[in-house]
C-alpha cells in the first residue's frame, strides 16, 4: 500500500505565518486613504451642465449636522410658489437677517398655497428652526418627499417652499 505521509509541521506553521502576515497588510492598507491626504468621501458632482437633478440632495461629510447647527450654516433654499413676484427672494432675505446667511440663491416651484420646509436626512431640527423663523407651524416641516416638489441645489438641507398663505 501506497501511504501518504503528513507534511512536516513547519511548513504548516510557515503557511499560517504568511497568512497572518498578509492578512495583517490588508487589515493595515484597508484603513488608510494611501496617503492622499483628502476625504475618504467622494463630494464631486458628476451633473452634466443642462440638466437639473430633483432627486435628493447628498448628506456628504462637508454638510453632515451635528444636531441643531447654527442658522448661520444652515444651506437653506426657497423656492417661490405662491404667484407673487419676488416673494422667494423676501423670504431668503427675512432668514437671512434671522442668522441664517448661508441661504442659497431662491428659485421658483409649482403654485402651492400652503408653505412648507422640507428637509434631507438628519437636518429635521434645522428644518423646524426655519420653520419657525418663518411663523409656520411646527407640523409644516417635512421629510423630503418623493416625488419631489421643488427642484433644489444639491447643497441645500432645508428647503422653503412658499405658498400664498406667506403670499
């Protein structure tokens, strides 16, 4: 009969030493960003010039809240759907003499009567600031619904949309 015989116990041992070793770079390469220096969090837009992007804004690392920001860096965006006439830019200015002056540019939206403050995840507390800064009842801010209303920035976290009842 034809035995096979074991194999020497030291190229075991060598077999699990190269693996821990190996294993150990991967563990040690696999939490380094290779020495680049910049975000571990891709925050480039990839939008084509033309086209408008009404799906959620991104939550990135750079617009992340901590729970109940400062109205100053707040990226609030209104969008006018109350009929009158520069109403969008009043408000963005009533919240920016209220603190909040990283209001974004105002835009319009479809023809609602009732004002609302949508907000992307994680931002409700800044978005029931606004709201109130606005004299809208606490009820009036909302999770960014789907389909989307308005079409907004991609940097903005709150967003306004007036109707004719801040007309």
């Amino acid at each position: 009969m034809n035995q096979m015989s074991a194999p020497p116990p030291t190229r075991g041992l060598a077999v699990i030493v190269v693996a821990v070793v190996v294993g150990g770079l991967i563990l040690l390469l696999g939490f380094d960003d290779f020495g680049g220096g910049g975000p571990a969090i891709d925050t480039s837009s990839s939008e084509d010039e033309g086209t408008t992007d009404t799906t959620v804004p991104p939550v990135t690392a750079s617009t992340a809240p901590t729970g109940g920001e400062a109205p100053a860096s707040v990226p609030v965006f209104v969008a006018n759907g109350s009929g009158v006439q520069g109403k969008a830019a009043e408000i963005t200015e009533q919240l920016r003499a209220a603190g909040y002056t990283a209001a974004l540019e105002p835009g319009n939206a479809p023809a609602t009567e009732i004002s609302q403050v949508f907000f992307v995840p994680d931002w409700e507390e800044e978005a029931a600031a606004v709201a109130a800064a606005l004299s809208l009842a606490p009820d009036r801010a909302l999770p960014w619904p789907n389909p989307v209303p308005v079409e907004a920035p991609a940097e903005a976290t709150v967003i306004v949309q007036v109707g004719t009842d801040l007309g």
